[in-house]
C-alpha cells in the first residue's frame, strides 16, 4: 500500500512522459512540470494518443480513458508541484542541472515530499546532495519506454533512510512497475550494459560492417529482443545518448563506454531519432511509443 495521492513528474522530455503516462493509468493524479513551454501540452497530446491506441488494442478499458486525462495537470510553474507527495526528476542528465532543480524544489514542497531521480548514470547519492533532503531522496530508473516495460531500478543513496526507500518501493509497486533493489553504482544495472552495447551497435555502422536495419533484424531473430539497438537508440534520442556516454565514460573510464563520432555527428545534423523524423531510420511521425 501507498500513502501517495499526487505525483510530480519534472520534465517532460521522452523519460518524462512515459513516466507521465504510468502514473495517471495507475490511479495517481498526476501534475507534469517542464519550464519550457509547450514541453508539456506536448506530451498530454502524446500520452492521449497512447492511451487512445490501449483502448483500440483492448488493453485499457474506454470507460477508464476520460479520469485518466482528467488526473492528468500540466505546468510551466515549478510552485505547481508543491502539493506532490513524491516527485520524480527526468531531466537532462547533468548534475548542475539537476542540482538547481531538486534546490528549487526544496523550496516549495513539503518537508515530506519525497524526491526520486530517473538518473542511470549520476550518482543518487550526489544528487541528493543537492536537493536538500538527501534522506528523502531515491533513484528511481524506469526502462525506456516506461509506458510499456515493468522495470524500475531502484537505488538509495548514502544518506537515503530506510523508511523512504520503503515508501518509494511500495510507490512504484502501486504504479504496477516491478522494482529491482540495486547499489549507488554507475549504469545501476541496464545501463551498465547497454551503453557500450549501443556503442558497439553505432561503431558497427560507422564501421560498415552492416546497415541499422539488419543489425535489428540480427539482434531481434538471433537474441530475441523486442526491440534492435539501433530501433532502442532512436527512441532514446542522439542528444541523450551523448550525455549517457560523457556521463558513464567519465565515471568509468571504460574505453567501450565512450561516444562515437557518427553520434556527435547525428547530432549536428538534427537526426536526434523518433522525436525528429529520423535517427538510423526514418520515421513518419513523432509520436510517443505504442501510440
């Protein structure tokens, strides 16, 4: 069981939105903040397409689809989420950042508003050095695409008390995620294997070795992903895998986990992937994953 009623989500980039969509299917009102505007009328739109796509693939009830929009609040005004008994952060990955966010917050919300960062790289344990309640403070790591795949790792920090680290696992339990307890660790688990297998996937490109298409067909037919690298890099975004690679590469050192250059170069030439048309395939829309 769960105490929570209100559910802050702070970014409402790709991460954010799939986060977004879980926790008003599961019953949570829900208050979305991204200080860019427009960010979040985006992602509602985005979200009412998916959820608008569960009903016609009967895997949500029509009757169910009017309260899940009308629990669905967005803002550009950080002071909006200060009624929010837990927030979770999906911005860019960068300390700084999520430092002056999680400072802010502080500011505005209840000392009981439990604060969970959607990192897979930073540190909880630095962030939360940051938020200015580092024992109220857990990682929280949805896998891409939250709206479909079950699995949060969830990290306490340092400082993280036992008592919010329970609250949060019995949270995302409610919103009929499956948790995995892992250590304060760069990558926690996913991460820490699929950066530098993404990288490897993006070097055989640059490479030659094989076109991203049949990369995908190989990944899918031989090890039975749903999903190739190149398909699962698109989604994430060029841009986010930059900063996942400068992030882990930095804290690591691992040479596999450093950026390629065909990544950078994507980048200067606006293939961020899904959220652009066109990343290693081209797409005819921009819309949310499964909508």
């Amino acid at each position: 069981m769960t105490n929570v009623k209100t559910v802050g989500v702070a970014g409402a980039g790709t991460m954010g939105t799939g986060i977004a969509i879980v926790a008003p299917r599961a019953g949570f009102k829900t208050v979305v903040f991204d200080g860019k505007e427009g960010a979040a009328i985006r992602a509602k739109a985005q979200a009412e397409a998916f959820f608008r796509k569960s009903v016609e693939r009967g895997k949500l009830a029509a009757e169910k689809l009017p309260a899940i929009l009308d629990s669905w609040h967005n803002t550009t005004r950080l002071e909006d989420l200060s009624q929010c008994d837990v927030i979770v952060e999906a911005v860019f990955e960068d300390l700084s950042v999520k430092h002056n966010l999680f400072g802010a917050l502080d500011r505005v919300c209840s000392p009981a508003t439990l604060f969970a960062s959607n990192t897979s790289t930073i540190s909880i344990t630095e962030i939360a050095g940051g938020s200015g309640r580092p024992d109220r403070f857990v990682g929280m790591h949805f896998c891409l695409p939250a709206q479909l795949m079950k699995l949060v790792e969830m990290s306490p920090g340092l400082t993280t008390s036992e008592e919010s680290f329970t609250a949060a696992w019995e949270f995302c339990k409610a919103l009929g995620q499956t948790p995995v307890r892992t250590q304060d660790t760069p990558g926690f688990v996913l991460n820490y294997f699929l950066i530098p297998f993404h990288n490897d996937a993006i070097r055989l490109v640059e490479q030659g070795v094989a076109a991203p298409a049949d990369i995908d067909k190989a990944i899918k037919t031989a090890l039975g992903y749903p999903m190739g690298p190149m398909e699962l890099l698109d989604l994430v975004g060029m841009d986010t895998q930059r900063l996942l690679c400068e992030a882990m590469h930095g804290l690591t050192h691992e040479p596999r986990a450093a950026c390629p250059a065909l990544v950078k170069r994507m980048i200067a030439a606006g293939h961020l992937g899904k959220k652009t048309g066109r990343g290693f395939h081209v797409y005819k829309d921009t819309k949310a994953f499964g909508a």
